[in-house]
C-alpha cells in the first residue's frame, strides 16, 4: 500500500557520514567566541555560596568511609555472644519513618 499526501516522496539514501558547520562545544572555562568577547567582554560564571557549600560537603563524604567498621564488628560480635537484641518498637518507628520521607520526596 503507498501513501500519498505533502511529505511522500521517498527520501535519497545519503551515505555520507561527514558532518560540517558544526562547532565544537568550548572546554570548560575556555574563552568562547562571541559578539561580546570580540568587544572584550568575557562571560564570567560565579557560584553562590550554597553551591560552593554544597561542593565543599560533597567533598567531605567523598574521603569518609562507606561502612562504618567498628560498628559492624560491634553488632557482629554481639550477636555472636548473644546479647544483640532487637527492639521492635524501635525497627517499626524507623520503618514509618523511612516510608513517611518516601511520600514526601514524591
């Protein structure tokens, strides 16, 4: 069946794979150019303090340790011996807890 309307005509097979006039994206802090930069203005980009904060404690979780060891060898040798015990008032609060932050993120 063929379809016929504005747009039917068949499209040529290109093989060419080259493309032109194209630019480049500019490495990040590189001068790039435009009319303002051919005046001698240069564009500036600043971060706010939150964003450099943000940044700063990004840092400082980045060097912490993902697990906390002492306290794993702690809850493995209490069970071990015997004297972990769960409180299951607490697991349960901290279950709601964790479901309650899920519906407000969403």
């Amino acid at each position: 069946m063929e379809i016929s309307g504005p747009n039917s005509q068949k499209p040529e097979a290109k093989n060419d794979k080259t493309v032109s006039n194209v630019a480049k994206p500019a490495a990040v802090g590189a001068p790039t150019k435009s009319s303002a930069a051919s005046k001698g203005q240069t564009d500036t980009v600043s971060l706010t303090d939150t964003a450099a904060r943000l940044k700063e404690l990004e840092m400082g979780l980045a060097s912490q340790p993902v697990v906390d060891t002492q306290r794993v060898q702690s809850v493995q040798s209490a069970i071990n011996d015997g004297s972990f015990e769960v409180d299951p008032d607490s697991v349960a609060e901290k279950m709601i807890d964790f479901e309650t932050g899920l519906d407000e993120t969403s």
